[in-house]
C-alpha cells in the first residue's frame, strides 16, 4: 500500500514597535495597530496580565490604560479587570498561575482572535506566552517588555516556557507573538542592576556577530552605566534587530541541534540556579560570557588584548566578573552546566566560543581543566570588582 | 524611532504509512522510519504511551514491541517502561494523564530529538501529543492511531488537546507528529460501534468535497457495515489523503476563522456533551451530517433524492440517526452548539452545509425553526432505526 506525504509552511509575522509612553492616549501606535487588525464580522476582546513590579514602579499604568481605550473604544474590548502576576521567577515556578491565566481566558470568554496582553519582565511574558499558547490551541498575544533585557532579547523572540520542578523551560511552546511593543519610558524606572543586566545579551549577539556593535558598546560604556537613554534606546534596537535577524534566518522553531546565539549561557543557566536565582539571568551571561572568552583565549583563538577588551567593557558596565558559586564543587557545580545544557537543547552539545570579535563559533566539547582555568583567573582579577559590587548592593 | 518587521515561515513535513502488523518483526517499516532519522551524533530515546483498551485487545503488543526493538537495538533506546493511559475521554479529562507524561519525559531523560510514541484512540493520541508538544517545547512525537476515526481523521492531522474544566480541547496546540503509522491490524479488534464511528468523518469529507468519494461509500456501505478490511483499508486512505490535503492547502494552524471540514460538527460536539460522551463522536457527527443535509434541502440547496442518499448511506452502515438528546430544552441543548461552536473557533460563525453531493458551502447564520424542522424530520424517519439501536446496545 502507497504512502502519503505531508509537506507544509505557515508563515508566522510580526512587527516589534518602539515607543515612548505606548499609553499616553494622544500616542497613536496601540489604536493603529487594532484599526489594521480590525475585522467586520467581530468584535474583539483584549485582557491585560500585568507584573506586579509595573504596578509598583508605574501606580498610573491601570488609569492610563482605561483611559486609552476609553478613547479607543471602538477597537477593541477591553476587559475592566487586570490580572496581575508577582514579576521574576516566582512567575514561572509556580503553576498556579498558568492555571489563573488560563481560567481568565474561560471566564472572560477570550477566543482564538481576542488578545492577551503582557506587561512585564521576561517571566512574566514568558508566563503569559506560554498560557496564551495553550489555550484554545493559541489565543493572540501582546508582548509589551519592561526591561532591558526583555525588550532587546527574549520578550521579542519566539518562545515562551514555565518551570516544572525547578527545571528552567521544562514546559513551553515556540508561538511568536502578535506584535512587540518596546516602551522605553519602563526603563526609567528599573533598578541599577536590572537596567545593567540587560546589556549582558547585547554584548553577546555583538560578539558572535557583529563586531562594530561591540565596538560601539566598548566606547559608550560609560554613558550606558551612566544611564543615558538615547544609548540605551540604540542598543535596544540594534540587539532586538539582531535577534529577530537570527530567528528568520535560521531555524526559527530550533528543530535541528544548534543554538548559536547561547554565547557565554551553558554557565549562565547553571549559576542562576546554584545561586537560587539571586543573580539576574543577565548577570550570570556576563560571567559565562567573560569565562567564554577566556576560554577561548586559552584555546588560541581570541588575543589576549581582544579578551581584556570583552573583560574590561564589561567591567565599565559595572557587571561582576566572578561569583563564588563558581567554585562550588565542580561535580555538582558549573561544569555540571555543560551535560544539563546537552540535555536542555536535545542532541549534540554545542558550544558557542570565539574566534575574535565578532565571530563566534560552535565546538562540541569542553575540557573541565581549562574552565576550571578560567574560572581561576577570573576569581584572581575579579575579587576587587565584586567586593565593590556586593558593598554597592547592601547599601 | 523606525520599527522591525519579522516575518519567517516554517517547514513541517511528516508521512502517513500505511501497513498491517506494524510491530511484527519481519515489518521493516518502523526500522527503516528510525534509519532514516539517525544522525552519528547522538542516541535517541523512544518512550510507547499506550491506550489501555488497546493492551486490553492486544495483549501481545507489548512484547512485540521489545521484541521489534530488541531486533533492531542499533537504532533507538527503546525504554523498558510503557506508559498506559485508559482510554476514551477519560484521557483527555483529567489533567493528571498530562503530568505523567510529563514526568515520564523528566524521568528518562528525553530530549528534543528523543520520541514519545502514541498507540491507541483519538483520545489518547490527543493527550500524548499535547504532553510531547509541551514538554521541553516539543519532542518528537509518533502517532500509531488504532481506530478507524484516527486513523482517517484526526491522528493524521495537526492538532491535539485536552480538556479543562469539561471544555472540550480548551487546552492543546498545533504541532505535527513526527510520523504516523496506520496499522489496519488495529481495526480488526474494534467493537462494532467504533469501526461504524469512523466512517462518518470519511462521509463528511467526500459530502464536502468528494463526490466520487461518497458514491463509492454509498456503492460499498454493505460491505463496510459486514466488516470488510480491503473496503475498509480503502476508505481510511482516501480519507486520511483528502485531510492531509485539507490541512496543506489551507490554513494549517487555523490563524484565519473558517475550517471548512467541520461539515456536520456544531451540533455533533453538543450532541456528544448532552449524552456524557455515551455516543461516540463519529456517531454524532452522523446525526449531525443527517440534520445539516435536511437542513441544505430545506434551503432548496440540496435535492430530496440526494438527501435521502445521504441518509440511506449512513442508515445503511448501521447509524442511528436521531438521538433523544436533540429534542432537549432547545436555549440550552444543541442550539446552544451554535454559540459554543463559534466561541471555540473564535471570530464569525461559520458553518458548512451542502449545495450538492460533493459540493460544500459556508454560511454565517443558520436558523433556529429550520433546525428544529430537520430535528423533526430525523424524530419521525428514525424512530425505528433508533430503537434497534438501542435494543443492539442492551444486548
């Protein structure tokens, strides 16, 4: 008996918009943007999940919101209720709220072409992402990111994903959003270390890629840590621009073996968890990509004045370069990164490391005696920087 | 500030194969699937999820199965333990079935390049699928559907689900198995009532689209109601081909707001709610085939005479064709489907009725005192038919 062939492609499209102050009613981009996704045959609902840091940084965004589509009201219902969810990891470690997102979309009645809007940080949009995605087989979702890191890295990608007993992403989806908006006016209001983290993947992408955007980030170093926004703004863009660049033009849903962009993470992901999560995903890239570079420096692939290069912008940025959970007993500890990030992306391991700036490429082992190497060194040259850095955190 | 615009498509390819006796050694087929899909670099892990009523019938399989892949070691780790999930609703109704699988996929270890194979009913495939498609973003998953209607309909298409809260398919995805295997073996233990089920959805499809199709059904409805395997074999090909090419030629993921396949389905999914899934879907999707057709003809869109052919086909294969539940309070019986069936599809109502054998056609509204008309009709034709039915089932 013959046999049948499936072969199919669905294009998936969306726009990532920046703005400042999306919610300021006189701002025409949210109403522009429902007026072209308008159709006649229904009305459509929208609800917003909000982190609770938003709420507290920006008392006003509730108002500010109702007033909006009080004078949009011919877009779109907006549903009277927000849902708001506590920001960080605690957003995707506990499954009750995929299941409280989940029963808004019954009550409210939310169908496959209402929309869910998040505000927030990157759990919480991966949160929502994720409960979006599964419900009805995927209602529309709204990203609006809040961070740096979320508006130039993860909030305009691809992938949601929740927790399961401590295993980072253990359940999630690949399902692009609907549309991005970036609001630079959320940056205002981040902490120094939030604001700093974010950095840490722009630094990445620059590395592997696209050697004059770390040269532009090496020389306005300062003006970043100094908080200068036009900075920031243009970091943003160009680090969000990259990414989306590297999902069109690879494997968007990753269903071959290499990730190429994880630069400097297979560490990053093992000391976030070896640290409870009290350093900042952002934070923890700074190190891995600093041990990375080392790394490859070793290797004889990058020149020492090109690795002092990497460490030194990273350090004007204000980032710590050493972590003592790096010396947890390595059995257990970071190198134990290497087999769990193997077993995160399926297949080979695959290793991102540099052959200047600029250019990264893929090996698929590491030797535990040159991490262990690197780690030394950074512990060395990095105490003064973190002695600082953890004084500058109690104050 | 400029914006970005993203758009990629996505390629999904998998084969349906059709074959008997799947899991007897000497079948190269699902050796040859995973010498096709090795790669030097990595082990693969395949994990059987098993319907329970198929354990039940096919007590064998699962040594077989090791049997298989104890003969063909070198390509795939098969895991000593099978997972068993009772079959029918049950599967999809309890949210426990998706943590054990998940579990299951945290326990062994499988990757995104490791398997989850499914063997049993629509429900079970539904529910494994689901499972896969969430866990880790999605491991590849084998669909090895063992009834008539999955093996023609659903199993061979995009979709899974469960339910939440008694929603039917309010939680699940679109995500394409890695490959089917439909093993007509399978079929020859089916009750009575599942091998007729299924062959409702192969009626639908060739009322909508196929008219050759269904004079062929109408031609050979004697030898399919007596159980006839080549008749059978033949109409499972057919309409697994004409759903494949529905599903590529369309709108895969269904992001518009038509699925012209669901030909007799808004009264279907009520009819089964309003009985507790006592009628199987297939048996509903008769009566609702039957009820749509007398609804076309009172249009003036379909003849008296082909009318009736309809109704003598799905008579013929043994289909009752009235069930009590149709003349429930109407606010809130199978009228209610109509809401409910554009609720779960989101935006316009759209429903397909008949403007000729073969010929489909859609339309936005459809009106209550004509259906109760139609649901007449079927009470006074089918009274007999329903009460052998009944007295069959009491048996």
């Amino acid at each position: 008996m013959d046999h049948l062939h499936q072969t199919f492609s669905v294009r998936f499209t969306y726009s990532v918009l920046f703005t400042e102050r999306l919610f300021d009613y006189t701002n025409p981009l949210l109403a522009d943007f429902f007026s072209q996704q308008a159709t006649a045959d229904t009305r459509k609902k929208l609800l917003f999940i909000m982190d609770s840091g938003v709420v507290d940084t920006h008392p006003d965004v509730q108002d500010d919101i109702r007033t909006y589509f009080a004078k949009h009201a011919d877009l779109v219902d907006l549903l009277a209720d927000f849902l708001v969810i506590p920001g960080g990891e605690i957003a995707k470690n506990d499954s009750d709220f995929v299941e409280q997102i989940v029963d808004a979309v019954d009550r409210y009645g939310i169908d496959r072409h209402s929309y869910v809007a998040a505000i927030g940080g990157g759990s919480v949009l991966d949160l929502v992402g994720y409960a979006a995605a599964i419900s009805h087989r995927g209602i529309r979702h709204i990203r609006i990111p809040t961070t740096v890191l979320s508006q130039n890295d993860s909030g305009v990608g691809v992938k949601n994903g929740v927790n399961y007993r401590a295993k980072k992403n253990f359940l999630g989806t690949f399902v692009p959003p609907v549309a991005v908006f970036n609001d630079s006016q959320f940056l205002t209001t981040l902490d120094d270390r939030d604001w700093r983290a974010g950095i840490a993947e722009a630094i990445k992408v620059a590395l592997i890629k696209d050697r004059p955007f770390f040269e532009w980030i090496e020389a306005h170093a300062e003006e970043l840590a100094a908080r200068d926004m036009p900075a920031m703004q243009y970091l943003v863009h160009r680090c969000a621009e990259m990414h989306l660049q590297h999902i069109a033009g690879g494997d968007p849903f990753e269903m071959g073996s290499s990730r190429p962009l994880d630069f400097g993470h297979w560490s990053a992901h093992k000391l976030e968890q070896l640290t409870n999560f009290e350093i900042r995903h952002g934070e923890a890239v700074a190190i891995g990509i600093a041990l990375d570079s080392l790394y490859s420096q070793q290797l004889g692939w990058l020149t020492e004045s090109d690795t002092n290069r990497i460490l030194t912008t990273l350090r004007t940025l204000g980032f710590a370069l050493y972590q003592p959970m790096l010396d947890a007993d390595n059995s257990a500890g970071v190198l134990k990164g290497l087999s769990e990030f193997r077993e995160h992306l399926g297949g080979q391991l695959t290793i991102m490391l540099l052959k200047g700036l600029g250019q990264g490429v893929e090996v698929h082992e590491m030797d535990a005696d040159r991490i262990r190497q690197a780690i030394a060194t950074l512990r060395k040259t990095d105490s003064l920087a973190f002695q600082t850095y953890k004084v500058s955190e109690t104050l």
